[in-house]
C-alpha cells in the first residue's frame, strides 16, 4: 500500500531523512519548509529514491497565518493522511531572563504551535486513514532542560505534553502519536561545533527509528522514542 505522508522542516536534517526513508518505499510525499530552492533540491533526491510524488509547500511554520495556508494546501493535495510528522523547529540559545523580547514567542511558535496547528487542521484527513500516525520530533530537552536554552527546552517540554494529550484523542479513532526525542545529531544545527562526527548520532538513524515505529502492528504503538549518541548527551 502506497501511503499519504507530510514531513514539515523536510528540506534538511532529520526532517529530510525522514522524508527519504519514507521515499525508499515508494511512498506519497507533501514536504513543508521554509526556502523554496531547498524544498525543489529536496523534491529531486526524493524522486530519485523512489517517492511515487512529491509535493512542496513553502511555509514558515513560526507564523500562525501560513501555517493555516500550508495546511489548505495539503487538504486539497491529500484526503487520506497516514504519517504526519511534525519535524519543524527552531533552537535559540541564551537564558529566559535574558534572551531578546519576543525570542520565547516565537520558539513558542515554531516549536509547538506548528505542530498544533498541523495536527488540529488535518485532525479528518488523519481521522479518515486507517492506521494514521503522527510523530512529534520532541528532544531530549524535553525531559531535561537546559540551561543555556531555557525557552527552547520549555517549547519541547510543551510539545511532549501535547504528544501525551494527543495520543488519548487519537485512541477512539485508531490514530496512532508517538514523541520522538533525539539527543545530538549531526545537522546544521551543530554548523561550527568542534567535536568529531562520531559523537552525534546521525539523522538516518532517527528516521529509520520512526520507520520502524510506523511498521509496527496496528495494535501496538511506540508511545516515545528516545534516542541518544552512543558516549551520551553533549
């Protein structure tokens, strides 16, 4: 069977790892992100891994207003919906009391409401799917908060919470949420760090553990994936 699969935040990272590992076996793709150049880059290697289609929506995911136009969009390219992956966000560094007005906001914004507000406009495209499942990409900063990040690490605590609320909606209707929290990985945002690739996990490997998780049997559903670099946080 040939699935209906949208990945936000899909021209790169883990996003695009996603994206692609879903490619591999055929599948329809709708990638969401937020440089139309990249998503048509995206679009081509997709193809080239065996997506059956891929459809780009140009989207910044902080704004409220084309998070609704993104998600009209995927209504009409989708009515059945069997993975959303609410990949989008954004990490800003600097301690609550002291960050720039406005920063929690809009981490706010990228981090939770997009996938909110995804999830809440393509609730009856989901509803209608058998065995539909959404992943929301949580962190590590989700169960554990960061002291150079304090407004991020209280987005993703926020976006694990709505994971947990989720998953008890979902149950009447057979819709599948799982919470994926990745430690380090090796993606741009890391861009200048110096420490040897080996101590990051890499993108592929997140988006194989939710492959995995979408195969399981209908009757079973990995409520959270925890995943962290083999020599530990960083």
């Amino acid at each position: 069977m040939k699935c209906h699969v949208v990945v936000t935040g899909a021209s790169r990272g883990i996003g695009f790892a996603v994206a692609h590992r879903f490619a591999q076996e055929g599948h329809h793709l709708a990638i969401v992100a937020r440089n139309a150049e990249d998503l048509t880059h995206a679009k081509e290697r997709l193809l080239s891994a065996g997506a059956a289609s891929v459809h780009t929506v140009v989207a910044d995911l902080s704004s409220p207003e084309q998070i609704a136009q993104s998600v009209t969009t995927i209504q009409s390219i989708f009515g059945q919906i069997h993975v959303l992956v609410n990949n989008a966000g954004l990490f800003l560094g600097g301690t609550m009391m002291g960050e720039p007005a406005g920063q929690f906001q809009h981490l706010m914004n990228t981090n939770v409401l997009s996938a909110y507000e995804m999830a809440r406009g393509l609730w009856t495209q989901l509803q209608n799917t058998p065995r539909a499942h959404v992943f929301n990409m949580c962190s590590i900063a989700s169960i554990t908060a960061y002291a150079a990040g304090g407004s991020y690490s209280v987005a993703k605590f926020a976006l694990m919470g709505f994971s947990k609320s989720l998953r008890l909606e979902g149950m009447p209707f057979g819709i599948r949420v799982s919470a994926v929290l990745p430690g380090a990985t090796l993606t741009d945002s890391w861009a200048g760090v110096d420490l040897p690739k080996e101590r990051f996990m890499d993108p592929k490997d997140v988006a194989e553990a939710i492959f995995m998780a979408f195969q399981i049997n209908e009757h079973t559903v990995m409520e959270e994936i925890l995943l962290r670099p083999m020599l530990g946080d960083i």
